[in-house]
C-alpha cells in the first residue's frame, strides 16, 4: 500500500487511491456539550456552530478514521453549512486527521440530512471509489445503503433525540 494521497499507476495513468468517508457530528466530534443550544426555542443556530471548535474527538471515531487512513485516503461529510468550513477544517487538523475533501451543505439548504448527505456523496464517487461510509445517523445509513454505498454505522455517542430532530426534520446539522 502507498502513503496516504500517492497516486497509483494504472493501465489509463495515475489513479486516486479509494476513500473511506467519515461524517463528523456523533461519529468524529462529540456535541452534546452544545446540544442545549437547540433544545429551546428558539434555537441558537449561531451559538451551536460557533461552539462546534471545542467539540471533544470521540475516540472510537477517531482511531478508526486513523486506522482506515493507513489503507485509503480520507474524506469528510457533514451536514454543517458551508459557513463552518474553515472551524472544521481546524478540528480535524487538531485532531491529527489528515486532510481530505470535506462536503458540506451549502448555507440555507434545509433539507434532510438522509437526502443531502447521499447527494453530497454521490458527487464525490463521481471523483472517487469510496470504499465506505462511516456515520452514526441511523437514516442517513439506510439512505447510504439504498444508494448503494457500504456503510459501518457509528453507535459510540449514544442517540441524542434532538439531532434527529434538527438534523432529518429541520435540515440544519
């Protein structure tokens, strides 16, 4: 196996190594710290993703990414919008995460995390041959599944009711 981002040679020239994707919210980061920003109405939009920085790595997460960045290259998907790009690229780099493409929602897009995150990835197999999907949203798995990507769904935070409400419901993480 090459290091991480060489190309490998192919009949038809250079190729991208695979990439395993990871999502952040629940799988890399845990964000119960900033839940109760959205627990109440209204909810603190602004608060809660300006607070996404201090999110603790969930370990589980995070040596799996580390692990699977030894066979594949990495990539990142999200429903975060485009506006917290350059506080998520931070917290990955702070967590030793190499860097790779990271998708995101573009700002005002409210729809459900299930149907966005598929699309979002869909564009990046166009790229690339994604050898799997690594998410803790149980819908966005079954989405994944339907769409014909290999998914390892991530229980290691436990299920946090409010994020399937903001997130399937709300269209807003």
């Amino acid at each position: 196996m090459r290091p991480a981002g060489e190309e490998e040679e192919g009949a038809a020239g250079p190729q991208l190594r695979a990439v395993a994707v990871f999502d952040l919210d629940g799988t890399l980061a845990d964000v119960r710290h900033r839940l109760h920003l959205v627990r109440a109405r209204p909810r603190d939009w602004e608060a809660f993703f300006a607070a996404a920085p201090a999110d603790p790595p969930l370990a589980e997460g995070v040596e799996l990414a580390l692990a699977c960045a030894r066979q594949c290259d990495l990539a990142y998907v999200t429903g975060r919008p485009e506006s917290c790009r350059r506080d998520t690229e931070d917290w990955l780099a702070r967590q030793g995460l190499p860097a790779g493409p990271l998708l995101m929602r573009r700002d005002g897009d409210r729809r459900p995390a299930r149907t966005v995150k598929p699309e979002l990835l869909r564009s990046l197999a166009q790229e690339r041959c994604v050898t799997a999907v690594v998410d803790d949203d149980a819908q966005v798995c079954i989405a994944y599944e339907a769409t014909g990507f290999r998914v390892l769904h991530a229980p290691w935070m436990e299920p946090q009711p409010i994020l399937d409400v903001v997130q399937e419901r709300e269209g807003r993480t």
